[in-house]
C-alpha cells in the first residue's frame, strides 16, 4: 500500500507540473502571432481600452478564452474575426503554452485591494 501511494504521489506531481504549459514556446508564439500588436509590448496596455491586459492573467481564463475564440460564433464561443482568426490554428498545447506565458508576466493586475 505504501508503494501505490508513493507512485500515486508521484504521478500528481508529474501530472501538475506538466499542465502548466511551456512558456518558453508561449513566448514564441506569442511573438509569432503578434499579439503585442493590440495588447501592448509588455501586455499591459492594450491600444484599445476594450482590449484585455493579458500579463499576469490567470490562465485557466487565458485558456477558456482561446478556446471560445476557436470555437467562433455559437453556444460557448466568442466571435471575434480578429482573435478567432488566431486563435483557430492553435493546438490544445498552444493554448496551455501561451496561457502560462501570459500567466508568468509580472502586472498590476490584483484579486482585491
């Protein structure tokens, strides 16, 4: 018994630590798809006030986002010719990996004050 809870233990610690997506390819892409281009070189300040700060962002709303904005118009998506139009192409790993990029910046951004 003691085994299995060891292995167990184990496994959720592999589990958690590689659900957290790869920043580094996160950076990449994020550079590849430009999306400094309206939300900002530090994705902070985006050039409209109705875009989102992105930096720091939580990731599990990074990845339900881009997930919306692949899925496009319809029940659980977000239409946005812009967004969908980059967010179509990307994998599930892309999103995972752009998500704790995005995630790992430091921001402003604050639970309560």
């Amino acid at each position: 018994m003691k085994k299995l809870m060891i292995a167990l233990f184990c496994g959720a610690v592999s589990l958690s630590a590689s659900a957290g997506g790869n920043i580094a390819n996160g950076e990449a892409l994020a550079k590849k798809y430009n999306c400094a281009s309206c939300h900002g070189a530090d994705y902070t300040k985006a050039t409209d006030p109705s875009y989102p700060k992105l930096a720091g962002q939580h990731a599990e709303y990074l990845k339900h986002a881009l997930t919306a904005y692949k899925r496009g118009d319809g029940p659980n998506g977000r239409n946005n010719a812009i967004m969908g139009g980059f967010a179509k192409p990307l994998s599930g790993k892309d999103v995972e990996d752009l998500a704790a990029y995005l995630h790992s910046l430091p921001s402003g951004l604050v639970l309560q004050r």
